[in-house]
C-alpha cells in the first residue's frame, strides 16, 4: 500500500530532515547534504527512499539532480486521514447508539 | 514554491440518537470510541475527552500520566456544532499560532425524530505543509511539516512495530 511507504519513508528522523529542508524550494543533494550529520551518499539513499515513497521528484540539472517535494506524496497524507475518519465513524456511531440505548431503558 | 492545497475529508454518518447525545458522546465520551491504536504516544491511553468549552482541550491522558494534546476547541455550540483545530505535539504550547494547525469540523443535523447525521470535515492539511501565508510566519519555527512528520512518524510507530 502507498500510504505504508509514506509512514515508513518518514519514521526515520534524518529522512524527515531532508524532507523538511525540501520546504524551501527544490534543492541539490550537496545542499541538502550540508550541515546534516550524515555523508552526501547516506543524504542520497534518504532520498531514493523518498522518491519511492512519491514524496519527493527529481530532475535532471546539467551533471546534478534537483529534488523537490512531490504534491502527490501529499495527497497520501489525505488519503490516510480519509480511511482514519471512516474508522472513527464507525466507532463513533457505534458508541453513541449503544448508550442511547442504555439510556431509553431507564425511561 | 507553488502552494499545495488539499482537498478537505468529508465524512458522514447516520447515528440512531438526537443530536445532544450524538454531541456529548463525540466529545465527553471520547475515550469510549476514539481508535485506541491512533494515540500520537506510546503507552496505554486510560482517558481521553473534549474539554466542553471554547480553548477547551482535545486530549488524551496515558498510563505514565501524560497528557498529549490532540488540538484545541474553537466552536462550541451543542448540539449543532463543533470546531477543533487538528494539533500534533505540546509543542502548540510554546508556538501558539493556529495557521500551522489543520481543523476539523463537526456538524449534527437532526434526522428523524431520533435521528442524528453527523457530518466531519478534516480540513487545511496545507497549512501544515508549504505556501499560505501564515505558514511563511511558522516556516522556521517547529511549526509547519516538522509537526506534520511527526506526526506520521508516531502514527507509523505505532502502525509499524519493529
């Protein structure tokens, strides 16, 4: 499932970091490198890992690759909310007629 | 960069209830529906609840006695209406500002003479991303995606035991 990819990509704190400097604006992997306490190749399998995720897009820059943030890793994070409120709401109507009826029969 | 938006989440549901108790059940009663296994903390949830009151808390209480905030109520108005806005971490504390928060509305219209369709829109998911003006405020704060990660990164935890 594309969502399990989604949360996995971001469990780990050094991906969420690279992801989070995407914010900015699309960048080359020696700027996002930069100031991050692991090498440029660790920075660059963070972000395969992203891309297959479909959270970040790349492109072809001359000899480099500028990454960005893909809107359609986005719409998974909707994706994830939408079958989290049909869970709740299941429970919720559950619950709520449950002790509605608890409550008609001490009427 | 372009600003993303997100298409809100519109759910409904038919409760066989009026809408004063689907209302205190959503919200005083929270802890006997709310999915257990959706808590943004590790432990075992023992109580959670919807304070009754504008800036009233949406929390849950854990067995180590914390208390992780979930959001916070900007319209009450029983049994009608509800409107909470969608928090991640105590942070919110020490980085007030609700353009970083994305809201969820809670609607109960009556249907039937003991019948009760409430309505749940989960909306501005963008202002916990890029783009919107009240992000670029929170941009270099803990605001904005680091919250939204963490977000995930809890869910996942959770979701996805090692």
């Amino acid at each position: 499932m594309a969502n399990d990819r989604v949360f996995s990509a971001l469990a780990d704190p050094t991906r969420r970091q690279v992801f989070d400097r995407l914010r900015h604006g699309p960048k080359p992997v020696s700027v996002l490198a930069k100031g991050l306490p692991v090498t440029r190749s660790a920075v660059s399998q963070h972000l395969r890992v992203l891309k297959d995720a479909g959270l970040v897009a790349d492109q072809a820059d001359g000899a480099r690759r500028i990454y960005r943030i893909d809107p359609k890793g986005l719409a998974a994070v909707r994706v994830w909310f939408d079958g989290f409120w049909d869970d709740a709401l299941v429970s919720f109507k559950a619950a709520a007629e449950r002790t509605a009826r608890k409550e008609k029969s001490k009427w | 960069m372009v600003g993303l938006a997100i298409a809100p989440v519109r759910k409904s549901v038919r409760v066989a209830a009026p809408p004063a108790h689907c209302f205190k059940v959503f919200t005083t009663d929270l802890f006997h529906w709310w999915p257990k296994s959706h808590a943004l903390h590790t432990g075992l949830m023992i109580h959670s609840e919807i304070e009754p009151f504008v800036g009233g808390r949406f929390y849950a209480r854990f067995d180590d006695q914390q208390e992780i905030n979930t959001g916070f109520v900007t319209v009450w108005e029983p049994p009608k209406r509800l409107l909470f806005t969608w928090e991640i971490s105590e942070k919110w504390k020490s980085h007030p500002g609700a353009g970083t928060a994305s809201e969820v509305e809670v609607t109960f219209h009556a249907d039937g003479s003991d019948g009760t369709i409430v309505e749940v829109e989960h909306r501005n998911f963008e202002r916990m991303g890029q783009g919107g003006e009240a992000m670029r405020e929170a941009v270099d704060s803990a605001g904005g995606w680091s919250r939204l990660l963490e977000l995930f990164a809890g869910y996942s935890d959770q979701s996805y035991p090692d």
